[in-house]
C-alpha cells in the first residue's frame, strides 16, 4: 500500500511538474524578432539580404560588412532566410522520455539548455559532413501547416507571418507568403529521397533514449567522468569535451569518418589535429577524417567585452563555422548569425513532449525552428565555446588560416582570443605525462574544467 502511495505521489508531481513546464516554456515561440530591411543578415556563413530583386541588382557584390568575407556573399530574400533558417536541426527542453538511468527525472526543463545547445551545434557539423552547406530541407516553409501538438498557443504560419511583418513594421504582409514563394528546388527523385533518409538518421542521433549515440542519455553518461550528472549546469566548456567523447564512443559505422578536437588553453596545436583526422587505410594509404574544430574562449571578465563583437560577426561569417554555444546569464542559446550588433540565435528552453525516433517516418516539424530569435550583443555571457567543421586536412589548413585572419582583424590587444601553433601539445609542455586515452578529461583538463565551472554562468 505504502508503495502504490508513493506512486500514486510520483504520478502527481509529474503531471504537475508537466503542467508547469508548459507554461513556463511555452513562451519561446511567442515574441515577435524584427529584422531591418537594411542590413544584411548573415547565417553561418550566408549573406542575405531583405530588400525587392531591384534592389539586390543594384547593390554592389561585397558591399557591407558581409561582404569583407568572400564566402559570406550570397544575396537572398525572406523566403529564402527562413527556408536556410527553419532547415538547422533545433533541439529543445523535452519531457516525458525515457527515465534517466540513476535519476527519476524524464525532463531536462530547467537544466539541459547547454547540452541542448551543444546537440544544436554537432548537429550543424553532422549536416555540413553528411548534406553539404547549400542543403535544404524541402518542406522546411511547410511547417507551417503543421498539426502538431507541439506548436501550442500561437501557430507557426503566424509566426512566420509576423516575421515577414516585422521587417516592414507591418501587422501582417500585404502579400501572403505562399504568393511570395518559389518554387521548391529540389534534385533527382533518388537524390531527395537519399537526403531524406540522412536528414532523418542525422536527428535520430539526439533523439532522447539511452541508445541515441548522441541524445541527452549518453551525454548525461560521459559527463558523470567530470563530475556532473542529470539535474546539474553544464557549461559551455565542459559540454564541448562530452561532445568529443560522444562522437569517439559512437559505433555508428557512418560516423567513423569524422572526430572532434577541443583546443587546451585558448591553443589549437595543429599537429594534434592532423593526427587526429588521419585514418589508416592500409600500410601505405590513409584517408582524412573530417574534424569538428571545437574552442571554449571568455570573451571578456564578468561581462563580455564589446571589443570582441567584430570576432564574433567574424567567425559566424565564414563557411567552416558551426554556431557558437553560448547565451545570456543563467539560459544557454545556440548563435547562429548576425545583423548588425544583435546575434541570431535558436533557443532550447522550449518544453515539448518525447518524440520516438526509432519509428518509422517520425514527425520532424517539431526538431525545426519556424522562428529566429535575435538578441543584443551586449546580453551575450562571456563564456563560450566557438565551432568550425572542416572536411580534410586540407580543409582544416585552409580554415585555420582564414580564422587567424578574423583573429588578427578583430584584435584590438596584443594577444587574440585563440591561436593556432604548429607542432603536439607536448612539445609545449614539458611537465605533462601520458594520460589513459579511455578517461575523458586528463588531470589537466579537469583543473582547467574545474576553473571554467566557477568561472561560466549558472542556473538559478
């Protein structure tokens, strides 16, 4: 009887706590973002700007801050933004999934923001490696159409609505947005349904149950190595090393062709890189790893430092980057793009319910963002961790390059934010001894992890 009680309590608090959360996170999608007609809009490395096709004819290529990236100059207009946009995989607060194993918790309201973001920003690397930059998701300005019992309280087509509006300082469009839309591009019919299949494997990878090789169960496990477990914050440095575990451990034969490398102390050591994306392909042949370029950086004291703005508009403006997992005090958000001195961010504190993807055609509407959030850059907390892909060693030389480039440009000190420095990072320090390869973080890692943990901001 005492048993049944319990359960009948354990009941209670759940549907209360999924009452809560529900209304607590439910406002995400609510607030209007206002975009300006004016200035170009740059998404990971893609330049767009809002203006009639006359207009785009007549501005010069290059022209704005955008345009001083080569990569970055790409003209479009709102369908085509929101298209790009609604296309990143979005990873939210969910509830209801299965019961984290050493913890009765089946939510992650409240607490799992940051690895959320991280998921956010893996994701994007997985759809560089897999679908390439210029992919879209075809029915990506259908989600409007959506039933889903996820999109409560306001429905995703007014949503995009007031967002076309919010350029104009209009209530609501003087042309419905299925007058202004293109037609569809797409490729062969096996090509599509290729891509789809991908698009589809790439989100089950997160989905949230202990055999998703990157869902929250698995992120939670590696974690405990540092010190954490489900219910604690996690920061922007720590969840950069849970994610180079996670893709080491991950068996998914489609997933040996790609590694992570987190930088030590603000240094990237390209040896340690390159031996990294070297796979052995027989005694004479290798093949290169793609390699996701991961660097935890503080971007200023207790608040972030509006000198390095130009870093960030830099680095989000050049074609290796993944986003940045970052935020404001207290919540986690994934950047992925600028206009002017506001960041474009995707935000997980959205509570929506388990979906299980280990079923056939799973509905997808609700791992995409039919709304961009935009906010000040002098909110952003300054503990972050910066991401770029890059495909082949090749790739990678390349990128370093034009990265120190964004890192001498945006430097008003002495010493940039990161470096790049040829050789291992034993042939820097002499003290270091050999560290078990199976533990997540050396001795070193957890004293530097343990400085970021005080230093990052926390959940109240």
């Amino acid at each position: 009887m005492e048993a049944s009680g319990s359960d009948e309590v354990d009941k209670l608090k759940t549907k209360f706590m999924s009452a809560w959360n529900n209304m607590k996170y439910s406002w995400v999608l609510k607030t209007k973002t206002y975009f300006s007609r004016n200035s170009p809009v740059l998404l990971l490395g893609k330049c767009y700007h809002f203006k009639s096709e006359e207009e785009n004819e007549a501005a010069p290529v290059g022209s704005g801050r955008a345009g001083e990236n080569e990569h970055a100059v790409l003209y479009g207009n709102v369908e085509e933004f929101r298209r790009d946009f609604i296309s990143r995989i979005w990873l939210t607060y969910r509830e209801e999934f299965p019961q984290i194993e050493g913890s009765a918790l089946t939510t992650d309201c409240g607490w799992g923001c940051t690895l959320r973001t991280g998921q956010m920003l893996l994701a994007q690397g997985l759809v560089l490696h897999f679908l390439g930059r210029a992919w879209t998701w075809p029915d990506a300005l259908d989600v409007e159409n959506s039933d889903s019992e996820s999109w409560t309280s306001h429905t995703v087509k007014k949503l995009t609505a007031s967002f076309e509006a919010s350029l104009t300082g209009e209530k609501t469009p003087k042309v419905p947005s299925s007058v202004l839309r293109e037609p569809r591009r797409t490729g062969s019919h096996d090509e599509d349904g290729r891509n789809e299949l991908c698009h589809r494997k790439i989100i089950s990878w997160f989905g949230d149950s202990p055999l998703a090789c990157f869902g929250l169960h698995q992120l939670i496990e590696y974690g405990k190595k540092s010190g954490k477990t489900a219910g604690d914050w996690y920061g922007p440095a720590v969840v950069a090393h849970i994610l180079r575990k996670a893709v080491e451990e991950a068996r998914h034969p489609d997933l040996q062709g790609i590694t992570i490398y987190v930088a030590q102390d603000c240094t990237v050591y390209k040896a340690d890189v390159i031996d990294k994306q070297c796979i052995s392909a027989g005694l004479e042949n290798t093949e290169d790893k793609a390699v996701i370029l991961l660097v935890p950086v503080r971007l200023g004291g207790e608040r972030t430092n509006m000198d390095y703005l130009e870093f960030v508009k830099g680095i989000l403006s050049l074609e290796y980057c993944v986003g940045i997992i970052g935020g404001k005090p207290k919540q986690s958000y994934y950047f992925a793009g600028f206009q002017d001195d506001s960041l474009i961010y995707m935000d997980p504190h959205y509570c929506q319910s388990f979906v299980d993807v280990s079923i056939k055609d799973f509905p997808l509407e609700s791992f995409h963002c039919p709304s961009p959030k935009k906010m000040s850059f002098r909110k952003m907390d300054p503990s972050c961790t910066v991401g770029f892909y890059c495909r082949n060693i090749q790739d990678f030389e390349r990128a370093s390059e034009e990265i120190t480039k964004v890192l001498k440009a945006s430097s008003r000190e002495k010493y940039p934010l990161f470096t790049f420095v040829k050789g291992h990072a034993r042939d820097y320090d002499f003290t270091s001894t050999p560290t078990n390869e199976d533990d997540l973080f050396s001795e070193d890692e957890k004293k530097r992890l343990k400085r970021f943990s005080t230093e990052e901001f926390v959940l109240l």
